[in-house]
C-alpha cells in the first residue's frame, strides 16, 4: 500500500513480479515485472508505472490462442483536486500528464499495476494482419482453407453486373439522335 501524502522526499520506488494475472475476459497476463515510484508534487502525487508482461488472448477474428509481449510506460498526477482532475491535463516541468482522480490516501500498488496493463492490453488483436477468421455459417477456420459454405455476397456482385452489362449494351442499342 502507498501512502500518497507520507512519501519520502526523493520519492518511492516498489518493485515487484507478478507470475499471473487474469484479465477480463479469457484474457491474462503472465511473467509481470513491474515498477512504480511514487513522487510528491505540490500537494499532488507524481506517479510512475513501468513492467512487461506476456498477455495470453485469443485473436480476435479466428480465437486463435495468442501471446504477445506487453511493455508498459505509463506517467500521470494523481490528485484529491476534482478541479484539476477535470481539467484533466498538467503540466510538470516540460511534461503534460494526464490527470487521475485518487480521493483517497493509500493507494493499492498492485492495483495500479493491473489498471496500468489493463490499459495496454491489445483491444483486437490479431493472429496476422491478414486472418481470415471464422466461417460464420459453419465456424470453420478460413485460414486453414476455405469451407463449403455458399458465400453470402456471391449473388450480389453478379447480379450488379448483369444489370450493369444490360445498361451498357442499352445505350450501345440505342439509335443515333
Ligand atoms: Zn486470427
Ligand atoms: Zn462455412
């Protein structure tokens, strides 16, 4: 637990790992190293999150498991102030942080960590860039090839181009005016 406003001067500095951590979701996080330091600030708190982690989801086209390497970097200003959580940037040095509301106290570091990942974690990630997903008839794997299914659109460009090819040989018709 971090006590916003009984911190040393120079700062607080935890470390921690984490070995799993689930997510919302069928979504978890494995192997967190993680950092936090913790600065007071002019009655506000200068806060710092940084960790890696390995997220374990599912593509989000073909459900495919998927691990992807997540690196987090994350700085802001915690505060008890609600007019400056609502302006909700501020300026530190040359830096603008963003502002967070923290009307409490203490502040649960392994808490902060897990919003800080949350955050970061892959909102549609994907196996490759060019999945093909699921059939949605039959849910067959279109990256494994193509399934039986009659596919949904195949009626309709065809039949844009008859009445297309139709229009066309019309005007060709046509007698000269
Ligand atoms: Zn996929
Ligand atoms: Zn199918």
């Amino acid at each position: 637990m971090i006590h916003l406003y009984k911190l040393p001067q120079e700062g607080l500095r935890l470390n921690g790992t984490t070995e799993q951590l689930a997510l919302e979701g069928d979504v978890s996080l494995r192997d967190l190293t993680w950092s936090v330091f913790a600065l007071a600030s002019d009655g506000d708190v200068f806060l710092e999150v940084k960790g890696q982690a390995v997220w374990q989801g599912a593509c989000s086209r073909c459900l495919a498991h998927l691990d992807r390497p997540l690196t987090v970097e994350s700085q802001f200003l915690g505060s008890k102030d609600a007019e400056l959580v609502a302006r909700g940037c501020h300026t530190l040095g040359s830096q603008d942080l963003d502002v967070v509301f923290l009307p409490e106290d203490t502040l649960d570091e392994a808490e902060l960590v897990r919003e800080q990942f949350e955050l970061q974690a892959p909102m549609h990630p994907l196996c490759a860039e060019n999945c093909q997903g699921l059939c949605p008839t039959c849910g067959k794997n279109w990256n494994k090839g193509p399934c039986h299914c009659q596919p949904e659109t195949s009626t309709t460009p065809s039949a844009l181009n008859q009445a297309l090819a139709k229009a066309l040989a019309g005007i060709k018709l046509d007698p000269q005016s």
